[in-house]
C-alpha cells in the first residue's frame, strides 16, 4: 500500500519568503507524484505533476518540486511567496499503473502582506 | 458550465437518514472519482468510474455507500443509514479517460454534515 507524509500541517510566512513544503511517500515501485493546491473557496487544482524524465518539475505560479527517488520525498519549492498563495497545498502519489492517487493530510500555508 | 459541478453544495441531515449527492463531471470525460475529505485530512479514494461501470470500488467503506453512473455521465453516492462519522467534505473529480497520465479535475464539494 501506498502513503503520504506531509511533515508541515501550519506554515507562517511572510511575502517574499521562501517555501519548502516537505513530501515523503512509501511505494516500492515506479510513482507518479503531485501536488495539488486548494485556494480559499475554490476548487482543488493540480499545481504539478512528476511522471518520469527531469526531477526537477516546473509548475504554475513558479512553483517547482524536485523528485529525490532515493530520499522517497517530492518537496515542493517556491523561491518568494505572495499573499496570493495562501492556500491548502496536497501532494499525492500513484503507484505506477494505477488510476487512483494518494493524498496526503495537507500543509496549511498563510502568507502575510 | 465548463467544470465538475456538485449538488447540493451542503447537506445537513440528521443520523439514520438516506442522503443523494450528485456530480456533473466535465462535458466528455469518462473517468470519475468519489473521494471523502474529512477535517484536516486529504482527500481519501472511495470509488471509481470507468463510463457506466465502477472500475474500482475499494474505497467504499461499507455496504452503506453505494454509487451509479447510468449513463456515463453524472454520477450519483447514496448513504444509506447515515452516521455522524459520514460527515464530511465528498469530492467528485472526472478526467478525460481513466488512463494513469490523465488529470483529474475536481468539483467543489458537497459538505455532509449528520447531526
């Protein structure tokens, strides 16, 4: 079976902070990794996705994570945050081959102006 | 709309009654999950669609949770006999196929609140 650890549940910062959301998965084979992001009041939407090639994942609002496969982590990395980007961040992860990702119980992050 | 919708969009009920949520994946998707979100957790797998027929429904937790797809498109999860533990955040998501490489694209909720 596959599992999610997200170390961080509360993350404070200021704007132009930077980020680092930890991610740990255990799954012996080949995963798919995400991170997912939930503003207030809206949808969850997916922020990036790791599948195979670069470990290095660019995503929107210049957020990145980087794939350690020896380290099992998928961290997520934002060099100055923004007041817009508090929100409720997930990563997930997929055994390979299969349709249904796991998620983690989520990092709340608050960003103050 | 262009979106997964969800109805209602809050749902109070009291402990034993039956309760319908409804989801309105993407216009075209054929893939569609069910997932619950209980407070400060993630969002946990309860069933999967493939078109009409559920693909994967091992996230069900009992036989008091029951979901149809008809027609291949909106999707319907019924509880039966609800309990206060039911209460919770229930997440619809479709994706184009059910393919591995395929985004999942999430509705807005409905929240369940059993009294």
């Amino acid at each position: 079976a596959q599992s999610v650890s997200q170390h961080n549940h509360h993350v404070i910062l200021s704007e132009a902070a930077s980020l680092e959301l930890g991610c740990n998965y255990s799954y012996g084979g080949t995963v798919n990794l995400f991170w997912y992001v939930q503003y207030p009041g809206q949808h969850l939407q997916l922020l990036l996705k790791y599948f195979s090639g670069d470990p290095l994942v660019k995503g929107i609002k210049g957020f990145e994570a980087e794939f350690i496969k020896s380290k099992f982590s998928f961290n997520l990395r934002k060099p100055s945050v923004q007041w817009s980007d508090t929100a409720e961040y997930f990563c997930a992860v997929r055994g390979g081959g299969s349709y249904i990702p796991t998620f983690g119980r989520g990092t709340s992050l608050i960003v103050h102006p | 709309g262009a979106g997964v919708s969800q109805t209602p969009s809050n749902k109070v009920t009291e402990k034993g009654k039956y309760v319908e949520l409804r989801c309105d994946p993407i216009s075209g998707h054929t893939a569609l999950y069910w997932y619950r979100q209980s407070l400060g957790q993630g969002p946990e797998f309860l069933i999967y669609f493939q078109g009409t027929g559920a693909a994967d429904d091992s996230g069900l937790p009992n036989d008091r949770f029951f979901a149809v797809r008809p027609e291949g498109s909106v999707s319907t999860l019924k509880i039966q006999r609800t309990e206060r533990g039911d209460s919770a955040v229930y997440l619809c998501a479709s994706s184009l196929a059910g393919g591995a490489s395929n985004e999942q694209f999430f509705g807005p909720g409905t929240r369940l609140t059993v009294l």
